[in-house]
C-alpha cells in the first residue's frame, strides 16, 4: 500500500509553508522548538482533519476556533497536505473567519493512525478499549455470529435475549459479522438503552406533575351540584311565571332546599364551571395512569437492554481475551529483542505491561511508552495503511536504534522524531531528515 512521501503545511511556521519529504520509515531528528510536533500535527491535520493532544487536550481536536491555535501569527490561512507516491493528496486548510476544509482524494490510501486511539483506550475503562480493538484483533474469517452471539446464547443466562434481539433489530443474514459491526451493534444497544432510560425518567417527571388529581367523589359532587342548581333554577322560573300554580312550585322547591340554602346555592353557570374543572382533572388523572404505564413499559425495556448489553460484552471481553495471545506475538516481533509485552484485557481496565531481563514493568512512561504504544498499533491487524508517528520522549541513542530496527519489520508507514540521532548506522530501511528552524 502507498505511503505519504510529501507534507507541505505552514502549522506553526514562522517561515511559511515548507515542504518535507518522507520515506515509509523516518526519522526526524531536530532539537527542541525546530517543529517536530508541528510536522506530526500537520500530517493528522492533512490525513484526519484533526490534530491530537493540543490545547492540553486528550485525543483529536476538530474544532476551527482551537486548531486556529496552529495559525502562525500575522497569516491568514493554514494549510497541511499530503501526498503519497502516486501524486493523490490528503489535504487540510482553513482561513481566518471560516470553518476548516478538509478533502482526501478517491484514491489516496485509507489510513488509520493508531496511537490516539490507543492511548485513550488505556485511559479509559476496558469496555473502550475492547472497542477499539476489537475490529484489529481478530483473524479473517471469525464468525462473532457463531462465536460470540451462538456460545452466549448455550451458556450465558441472558443468552437467549440476545440472541432474540440481534436478530430481530440487526442481524441481517450475513455468515460473517466483523469485529466492526459487533462494536456498532454495542454502541446501538447503549444508545436504545439509554433513550428507554431517558423516556421513562420523563415520563415519571410528567406524571408527577399530574399525579393525585384524580377525585371522583370531587366530579361526581359537582355533578349533584349543577343537577340541583338547574333543577331549582326551572322550579323557580315557572314558579314566577305561573302564578296558579305557586303553591305547589313553592312545595316542590321546599323539597329540594331550604330558604337558607337557597341563598347560599350557586348558580348553574357557576355549577357548569365546577363540572368542567373536575373533568378536566380527571382527564389529567386518565393521562397520568397512561403515563405511569408508559413508565413502567420504558423501565422494563431499558433495564432489558442492561440484560443484554452486560451478556454481548462479557462475551466480546471474553473473545477479546482469546484473541490477545496472537497478537501479543505480533507486538512483540516488533519491540527490541529481550522484550515482550503482556497483555490483560477485563471489563474495567486495558493493561499492558513489558517484560525485559525477566523483570515485569507496570508503570510505563517516556521512550518505553511511545515504543510500546507503537509495537501494539504496528500489530494491529487490517487493510488500512497504519500510520505510526512517535513523539519524542527523550530517547538515548541505544534504545533509539534497537526501537527503529524493531519498528522497521512493520508494514507501518513510520515516523519518529527525536533530539538526537540513534546508536551507529542508520538502520536499514529508514531516511533521516534533519530539522533546523533556520533554514
């Protein structure tokens, strides 16, 4: 696959835009504040759109407002492009005042550029970083229908509701579902979970403000009320009318109230109004116990989903384990001899450490780190070109050549930079370009 063998950026360039040549292997050796880091941020701007770890941020940063940051001062526009042997480009560009333009030709090679990623999913919990992995690991030709999806469903207790729903809402009949797809259908199942939970917490929230309206002796009273008031109202109105019958019309008012309750009594009009708020609450009473259904429906679903989105991932932690054998054989070929990593891989955490001299090592940092991230995203199986591009982390010499001639077995298109240059000879396959600020 073809590699980028030309950047021509002005990222933090107070001599405005250079160009810069690359081989499939390079070293970059410059000393503090020559641009190293400006010339890996610029090829990410040109291959990503974004760059990583600026404004004392973890991970990539898209945003214009933030990568304007990159902008040299008193220029109007930034830039970052590149080229790869065949002339296709990748390229990046934004002008004071607008959004970022980003383009990558049809055929400029599909890259991915490890390192972020896998720094964020040793930070994060193990389910991350399975994520991230997942999709590398495997060899062709896993079946996670068959492998993940079957064995849960013969073993773990929540197997068969799996099973159910990957059919019923995703599976589309393929024999072979890739590591991809499994972590799509995880983050689908998250997102279905989360908006059941989301729906049934606002459905409490509304019938909460509905709850305890309904009173059906409060309806049924009003109704009594309007009944008598109309009642009296009619006895009353032909008791005036008819004066022939006032004896018997002043009886049957008797009948119904008091003279003293006469007074007192409300009119039908106002008795119509009663009757209206009552029913308008205990339609608000209807509509709170249809919501409390709608509660109870939505907590049952969200927490069905817990169910299954607990058994996919102890079964892709599970395959994830299987599959960390092989490809800690494929990291390893590419650190320095005597050097092996170990790789652990639970629901809580991604743990990696490095065995040297029959001494295991926990804590990682500086060249160790960066060598050992780079070994494990050269390892990564798949059919992008992986780009690796190693900051300097104060290399002494020694390490440095034995990092590069390890490095240099990786499909990898690689670059490090670094202060100084390695032990001896240049090792075989690797260019050296030299930055100085000056020129």
């Amino acid at each position: 696959m073809e590699a980028i063998t030309k950047i021509k950026t002005n990222v933090k360039s107070p001599e405005g835009v250079r160009s810069y040549s690359l081989g499939n292997k390079t070293l970059i050796v410059g000393d503090n504040e020559s641009g190293k880091s400006a010339l890996t941020e610029a090829i990410h701007l040109a291959v990503t759109g974004s760059a990583p770890n600026i404004l004392l941020r973890n991970g990539d940063v898209k945003a214009g407002k933030d990568l304007a940051t990159l902008m040299p001062e008193g220029e109007d526009e930034l830039i970052a492009t590149a080229t790869d042997s065949n002339g296709n480009e990748a390229a990046w560009s934004m002008t004071v005042g607008s959004a970022p333009k980003h383009f990558v030709s049809p055929s400029f090679p599909r890259m991915i550029l490890p390192l972020v990623g896998l720094r964020q999913a040793l930070a994060g919990t193990g389910v991350t970083a399975m994520k991230y992995l997942l999709p590398y690991v495997f060899p062709e030709g896993v079946s996670f229908t068959d492998d993940v999806i079957g064995q849960l469903t013969k073993t773990a207790p929540n197997g068969d509701e799996l099973e159910e729903y990957w059919h019923n809402t995703w599976f589309d009949g393929e024999d072979v579902v890739d590591g991809s797809e499994m972590v799509s259908f995880l983050n689908y199942l998250g997102k279905e979970k989360r908006t059941a939970s989301a729906n049934a917490k606002e459905t409490k929230a509304q019938s909460r403000i509905l709850a305890g309206a309904s009173n059906a002796k409060g309806l049924n009273a009003a109704w009594k009320q309007l009944f008598l008031s109309l009642q009296f109202e009619w006895l009353r109105k032909m008791y005036k009318e008819n004066e022939d019958q006032r004896a018997f019309l002043g009886a049957e008012m008797a009948k119904i109230v008091t003279p003293e309750q006469a007074k007192k009594l409300p009119n039908s009009v106002q008795c119509s109004t009663d009757v209206e708020g009552w029913l308008a609450v205990q339609q608000r009473a209807e509509l709170a116990k249809g919501l409390n259904e709608r509660e109870v429906k939505c907590k049952q679903k969200a927490e069905k989903l817990k169910r299954i989105e607990e058994c996919l991932i102890e079964g892709l932690i599970n395959a994830a384990q299987l599959a960390m054998m092989p490809y800690e054989g494929r990291v390893a070929s590419l650190l320095p001899a005597g050097e092996m990593a170990l790789i652990t891989l639970t629901a809580q955490k991604l743990m990696v450490k490095l065995v040297r001299d029959r001494k295991t090592y926990r804590a990682l940092s500086g060249s160790t780190e960066v060598r050992v991230l780079a070994a494990l995203g050269g390892a990564l199986a798949t059919d992008e070109k992986v780009l690796l591009l190693l900051d300097d982390r104060m290399w002494d010499g020694a390490t440095l050549a034995s990092t590069m001639r390890a490095l240099g077995e990786s499909d990898a298109q690689t670059v490090i930079m670094s202060t100084i240059p390695p032990k001896g000879k240049l090792p075989k396959g690797w260019t050296r370009l030299d930055l100085d600020p000056r020129k």
